[in-house]
C-alpha cells in the first residue's frame, strides 16, 4: 500500500516536471510581475499586506497540486513583495537584479549544483576560478588573492576576521585550530566607531567582544581618523571600510595599510557595495591604496546587481584562509584542485558564481564601469534636485549614498513616513552625528534619470 502510494507520487512529480505547465505557469506570474513593477507600489499596501494571512493554515495532511502551490504563492505573496527590481527602492543598499542574471540563475536552478566541491559540480569550481581571476583585476588585487564565494559580506567579513585571527596567532606561536581561544595571546582589533554591525556580529561569533576592541573615533565624514590611530604592531588586526553605509565615505587606506604592513599587522577591509568603486575609472581614487589591505570582502547582490546571495571574500593569505575555514592544517590532501568549500564556511553550498560570473561577462569591464558611475551621477543629481526644493544634502556624495533631511527633524520624519506611505519610491530612516535623516541609496540597474524626477517630486509631496 505505501510502496503503491510512493508510486503515485512520485508519478505526479514526474508529471510536473514532464509536462512542462508548471514552469510555464511560474513563467506566465514572473512575467506578469516584470510588466507592473514600474507603476507597482514600492512598498505593500495594508491592504495587500492582509492577504499574508492566507498562509496562516495548518501543515497539508496530503499533498497540494503544483498548481495550486504556485497560485497562491502569486496571489498572496507577489503583492507582499518590496518592487525592489523596480528603479525606485532606495531602501538600505539592496541592488537590483540584472535580467541576465535572472535568467541565468533560471537556467542554473534546474541544474541544481551542490557548489561544494568540483566533485559536486565541475561547472560552479571552473566559474569560481574564472570570477576570481576577474574579480582579482577589477578590484587591482594582488596576484596571490584568492576567493571565496559565500552568502554575503556578513559571512565574508566573518571568513576575513577568521583568518586575520588564524594568521596573527600563528605569527605570535600559539594554533588557534589546536589550542583554541583559551589563553591565547590578546589580538588587539582596532575599528573606528562607525563599523558596519555585520562586522560587530562577526567580532561576537569569533570572540573578541565589544569590550576589547579598541575604539577609535572617526571624522565628520564617517571616515577613520588618522589622528587616532595607535601604534600598531604584530597582533593588531585593523578593520577599515570601502563605503560608509551612511555617508558612502570610503577610509584612508593607504596610510593605514602602509603602517600595518610595516609590523605585520592586519588590514580587513568591509566594501560591502564601495569596493566596487575600485572597478570604476572616475571613482578609483576612492580606493586608493586598498589593495594593501590583507582580506576584503564584498557583495555582488548590492552594486553589482547579481541576485542573491552573493557574497565574496578575498584575501591575499591564502593557507591563513584556508586553515582557518577549516580547522585544519592538513588541507592540502583534501585535493590537488581548487576546491570551492575550502574557502567558506560552508560545506553544501549555492553555486552562486554562476550569476556572478553572468554578470562580469555580460557587462564587461565597461559595463561595470559604466553601470556603477551611473549610480554615483544619478545620487548627484538627485541630491541636487533635493536642494533646490530646499532639502538638506548632509553628506558629501562621493559614491552612491545620499543622506536627505528637512529643516527640522520631525519635519523630516514625517516626511519621510509620508514616502513609505506613498508607494511612489522607498528609502529608509538613518541617524547621522545624532540627527534622524533619510537614506537614499541609488545601486540598481533599472533606476533612470525619470525616476529621479520622480522621486525628487515624492519626497516634495510627501514633505508638503
Ligand atoms: C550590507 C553591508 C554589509 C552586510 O552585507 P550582507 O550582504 O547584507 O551580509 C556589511 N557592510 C556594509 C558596509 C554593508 O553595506
């Protein structure tokens, strides 16, 4: 009796896959929700936002049609979606999707690669090597980078940390693999107040607590102040940022990195969405002198648009990164190939380089180039269309932040309530140097100077 039931099952699920309808159905949704993201709201209505009680129900005692499933995925959560591949979500730095990238992420989902090991699939471990290689010239990284691809800069952050960990206590006698954390010569980590929280959390899960860490204050832009730096020497492990998640202010590398290289120290640089300035002509100089950093770690999922999750994390100190992700010192008989879990955490993982290497090819290094000056031009004139309406700009926009406030503060609260109410654009709230603004960060593909137009009229609406 099961096994006949198994039977039938698994005879229904051969059918789905066979006849071909539920994918033109799911096709048919994707393309209708392609068509109304440009007049959709940005952000759900209360009214739409009623219809996710429909998944308030118990477990199916037996199973559901395919069809049905699909249906009321589209039904109830398409309009309970944030029109985030729209080109007016600005809310935190969230990127959009290249159509290419979807597609081939489309295509590469019925692959259904375990991007683990090449044993797992030939064609993620051939990619990865490819987008490292890219990656190493766009970013003018160090022959000996290596990279790792993961779920986001969290997890790269995390993957940096972990090695400048491994590596400092190495150089100081003590195996972190083999000794652990007990007793171990003190790293000093030394950051600068406005670190990204996904780099506290990293601290936290590695246990260097808050406590420890040397604090040092930044300057009026966000940025690291030189001024303050301490001495450094073989167990300082320095955290800089490519892209303040505020103003966009990208720290003084050069003089740092050159201070740490001096003693042995080590650099870690979060460029979450700022690294990728180092890819752009007119905004390099942003970057300089970054490439003298240790590890970095970076998105595709925000500037580059690639879907996510797509995390990278390069590093220069590869038998550090790998020894550290691994616990072991041994590695090197896992395999003679490159193989992709050596450097993440993960062990069964996506094989998100796929689209990531989809996205280097079809854009090329003009592509990006171009793509990403034009989410620095389109923050300028959106900026400037702010002021003559009398906003306040309150950062210098050097990459693709913008931070907006009205005259007073509660002025710019309500206003900026008024937005998300709108359904006309989105941005989020921020605090900077003790003030309540808004947010704006420009970084998808699909955003045109119309919708800056656009959203310069939301924001004076919303105000009035
Ligand atoms: C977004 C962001 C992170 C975290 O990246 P995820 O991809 O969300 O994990 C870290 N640092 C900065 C500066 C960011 O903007």
């Amino acid at each position: 009796m099961i096994e006949e039931e198994k039977q039938s099952n698994q005879t229904k699920m051969f059918a789905d896959l066979n006849k071909r309808e539920i994918f033109e159905q799911a096709k048919t949704y994707a393309f209708a929700y392609a068509d109304q993201i440009p007049e959709m709201e940005v952000f759900p209505s209360e009214e739409s936002q009623k219809l996710l009680q429909g998944f308030d129900e118990a477990l199916p005692k037996t199973q559901t049609s395919a069809q049905l499933v699909l249906e009321q995925l589209n039904q109830l959560g398409g309009p309970n979606t944030i029109a985030q591949t729209g080109g007016r979500y600005f809310g935190f730095v969230n990127g959009g999707a290249l159509p290419v990238a979807v597609a081939t992420k489309w295509l590469s989902d019925f692959w259904d690669q375990n991007g683990g090991l090449s044993l797992t699939s030939p064609i993620n471990a051939k990619l990865e090597m490819v987008c490292e290689k890219w990656l190493r010239e766009l970013f003018s990284l160090p022959d000996e980078t290596v990279a790792g691809f993961v779920s986001g800069t969290s997890t790269a952050n995390i993957c940096g940390l972990a090695a400048a960990r491994y590596r400092l206590l190495k150089n100081a006698g003590w195996d972190i693999n083999v000794k652990g954390l007990n007793g171990a010569p003190k790293i000093r980590v030394i950051a600068h107040q406005e670190v990204h929280s996904s780099v506290k959390k990293g601290l936290a899960i590695l246990g260097f607590g808050s406590e420890n860490i040397e604090w040092i204050p930044s300057d009026d832009k966000g940025c690291l102040d030189l001024n303050h730096l301490p001495e450094l020497d073989a167990l300082s492990l320095v955290l800089l940022q490519a892209g303040n998640v505020n103003t966009g202010a990208f720290d003084p590398f050069s003089e740092v990195c050159d201070q740490a290289n001096a003693v042995g120290a080590w650099v870690h640089v979060d460029g979450a969405f700022g690294l990728w300035a180092a890819a752009c002509e007119s905004l390099s100089y942003l970057t300089t002198g970054m490439e003298k950093a240790t590890s970095w770690a970076v998105d595709g999922h925000k500037t580059l648009n690639t879907p996510y999750d797509c995390g990278i994390v390069l590093c220069r100190d590869e038998p550090a990164m790998i020894s550290a992700l691994q616990a072991t010192a041994d590695y090197l008989a896992f395999s003679d190939r490159r193989e992709p879990l050596l450097y993440t955490t993960e062990m069964s993982k996506r094989s998100r380089a796929i689209e990531l290497w989809s996205c280097l090819k079809y854009l090329g290094k003009s592509g990006v180039d171009e793509m990403i000056t034009g989410f620095h031009l389109l923050a300028n004139r959106l900026a400037e269309g702010l002021k003559v309406h009398d906003f306040r700009i309150i950062n210098d926009v050097v990459f693709n932040q913008v931070l907006v406030a009205c005259e007073t503060e509660e002025r710019t609260k309500d206003t900026l309530a008024n937005i998300q109410k709108s359904g006309e654009c989105w941005c989020g709230p921020s605090t900077w140097k003790g003030e309540s603004v808004i947010r704006v960060s420009v970084c998808s593909w699909a955003t045109t100077k119309e919708d800056i137009e656009r959203t310069i009229r939301a924001f004076v609406h919303a105000r009035n």
